[in-house]
C-alpha cells in the first residue's frame, strides 16, 4: 500500500481541501459580523415545526421566536443539536444576502496536516494531477444541477458545493440536493449547523469578483435560494466523523430537502432548474468506470470560491481502514469549497448519474476522494424521499 499525503486537519478551514471537513469555511469577518434578521410575522413560517420536535428544542433551551432574532448566533455545546431527529432550520429570510454568500467563500486562517497512512486495505497508486477546468457561462446551460450549500457553524458562516437529484417520489418535481454528510452535521463532537441553504446556480454569469462585490442577491441566486427543510446524514457519520484524519470518510454522504425562501410559483427545485440527477447506488468496480467528472466551487487558492469549476479522471481506490469502504479517488486540482459537490458517471442506462460526491483531499489539492455510494447512502435518501412522499 502506498502511503497518503499529510492532509488538512480542520472542519474550519477553506484555505485548502481537508479531511472530511474540507470545504467547510468560515471567515473571521462573517464570525465577528453576523447580519441580525427579524422574526417573520405570525403565521407566515414557511416551515412548520412539529411540536414533539418544539418540545426537544425547549428542553435543550431553544426557543424558535429568539432563534429567528439572532439567538442562532450562539453555539452552546450543550444545545448543540446532533441527532437526525432533531434537525431543525427555520427559515430566516433575507439572513444569506450577496455579500454573506461572497463572503463565506474566503480562505480563514491556516490549519495543521495530519497523516492518515497505514490503512491495510486496497489502495491505488497516488492519481497524476487533473487541472480543474473552468465549466462554461451560463453555468446553468452546462451544469444545471450543480450549486451551493450556505451554513453557519461556531466559527461563522461555511460554505459546500451541493447537486441537484431526482426524487423518485416526485417525478419531474424534486426537491431533493445532495452534498456531503459534514457540510451539515459536524460529527462526533459537534452537531447539526445552522441556517443551511441551497443556492443552484450560484454566480450563474461567473462574473469576477470585483463585479460581484456590487451584485444583487439575484444577480448571485438567479434562481432563488432554497432552505433545508429537512437534513439526513450517516450515522456513522455522526457516531464518527471528525476534522481530522479522515474518520467517517466513507459515510460522509447527505441529502437535503429545501424548500424556496420566497416562493417558486408553486415549482419544485427540479422545476425551477430544469434538471436533476438520478442516483445510482452501488456503482461498478472502479476497473469498469471509464471515467468521473467532479464539480465544485473550489475556494482556496488559486481559486477563490465565485467559480464553478469540474475534473474529470478515471477513477482509483482508496481505503482510509480496513473494516470500511473502499473509497473512489481521481486526480484534480479543486480545493475547499468543492467538498459535497457531486461526481458523474455513466449510469447503467447510459446517461449521466449521480455516483459520489467529494469528501477529503490533500494539502497539495493533487486528488480528491469520495464515498462510493452502498447501502447506507440509499437508506438516507430512501427514507428522505419517503418523508416527504404524500406532500
């Protein structure tokens, strides 16, 4: 077995691509400087919150009223939510306006490597490099699917990359994303984030960022952003998952359900994007996939989070332990920011699915990794489609 490359340590950082907590960054500024949103008048929450769940939030010290007016802000270990029951994300309109999404997109302050080698499992020989290439304007003409994921965390407000998937429940009209299990639940020693949120399409035009500084919330969220009504992620995920070393790397998978923040018209997500992915679970052996393409907004440098960017590669193996899935890894030069966006390959009906997403990478961002998608992960998405089925 080939040894892996020292990898980034924090669930904090954006600066570089980390183990299971890669793209995941918030930024001092956004940390200090939190906008202040106002409770919605009564009776026009969008998401109604089941009271045995009102029940738990209470219990824990969490009233919603004072949630919406700031009270998310602090992050008390003892209220920190982490079990899949008690995901809660009442929206908060307006609080993910075009400077916090820009904003939660900048490299924080640098973090430490940890070496994860000497697993006795199957491991391919490390990938050569694949140059991250830019995806075509309008990025929702080529990558319709593709978007990102806003969330705050103790240290400020994070950022993921998310795709678009097809509900079988809801033919032509799903409302299902999927990301990576830490781009909303922080693992083992934390639990679910906050105020998390969908936005397909981000930057559609890919204007510069010196543009972007003076673009509206439209010109940034052409098509509008999505609240995360409801978050399932592994529970190995949850039971192990960490910033470092790479624990929970093959369960690092999630699903979300969002619903619009303002409203659609009445269309679901995949009518509002015109697109969404099927997912296809217990992929072939990676011998038999020609080829993977990833997609992310990578946000450490070179790159700096406003731009959607793919690689494409065959495919290798990587086995972070012995007792766990072997994981898919291909070579690619995208860094934190792009962790939860998805990989595509050929499906067995010959047309583009949905086969993993990306989870860890290394500090020399010369690789990425992702779960292959089994059992578990079709458990989460079975059972959010499930949830929502007669809605």
């Amino acid at each position: 077995m080939r040894p892996i490359r020292p990898l980034l340590a924090a669930a904090s950082a954006v600066a570089a691509l980390a183990l299971t907590a890669t793209a995941c960054g918030p930024t001092e500024e956004n940390a200090q400087n939190k906008p202040s949103a106002s409770a919605p008048a009564p009776g026009t929450e969008k998401i109604q919150i089941p009271q045995d769940l009102k029940d738990r939030l209470k219990e824990h010290g969490i009233d919603l009223d004072k949630w919406r007016n700031g009270e998310w802000k602090n992050w008390d270990r003892e209220k920190w939510l982490r079990e899949a029951k008690d995901y809660v994300n009442p929206i908060i309109e307006d609080l993910w306006d075009a400077d916090r999404m820009r904003d939660a997109e900048r490299p924080d302050k640098p973090v430490e490597e940890e070496d994860i080698s000497g697993d006795a499992g199957v491991t391919d020989p490390t990938p050569r490099p694949v140059l991250a290439r830019k995806v075509k304007t309008p990025y929702h003409d080529n990558a319709p699917e593709a978007g990102k994921v806003f969330f705050d965390g103790p240290e400020g407000s994070m950022v993921c990359s998310a795709t678009v998937i097809q509900d079988p429940a809801h033919p032509g009209k799903s409302n299902l994303v999927w990301t990576a299990g830490h781009c909303v639940h922080a693992g083992k020693k934390g639990g679910w984030y906050r105020n998390i949120v969908f936005v397909p399409s981000y930057n559609d035009a890919g204007l510069p960022t010196s543009e972007l500084k003076k673009a509206s919330r439209e010109q940034v969220a052409p098509y509008g952003v999505w609240w995360g009504d409801w978050a399932k992620t592994s529970e190995q995920w949850i039971a192990q998952g960490a910033a470092t070393g790479g624990q929970g790397a093959p369960y690092d998978f999630a699903v979300i359900h969002v619903t619009p923040e303002k409203g659609s018209g009445g269309k679901s997500l995949e009518e509002t994007v015109g697109s969404a992915l099927p997912v296809e679970f217990n992929a072939p052996a990676v011998p038999k996939i020609a080829s993977m393409t990833a997609t992310g907004y990578p946000a450490a440098p070179p790159y700096d989070g406003q731009k959607l960017l793919q690689c494409k590669d065959k495919p290798g193996r990587l086995t972070l332990k012995a007792d766990q899935p072997t994981m898919y890894r291909i070579g690619c030069t995208m860094t934190g920011g792009s962790s939860g966006g998805g990989w595509v390959a050929t499906g067995k009906d010959g047309r583009p699915a949905l086969v993993s997403n990306t989870s860890i990478g290394p500090v020399t961002a010369g690789w990425l990794a992702g779960p292959r998608l089994g059992k578990e992960a079709k458990a989460i998405f079975e059972s959010v489609s499930a949830k929502y089925a007669g809605r």
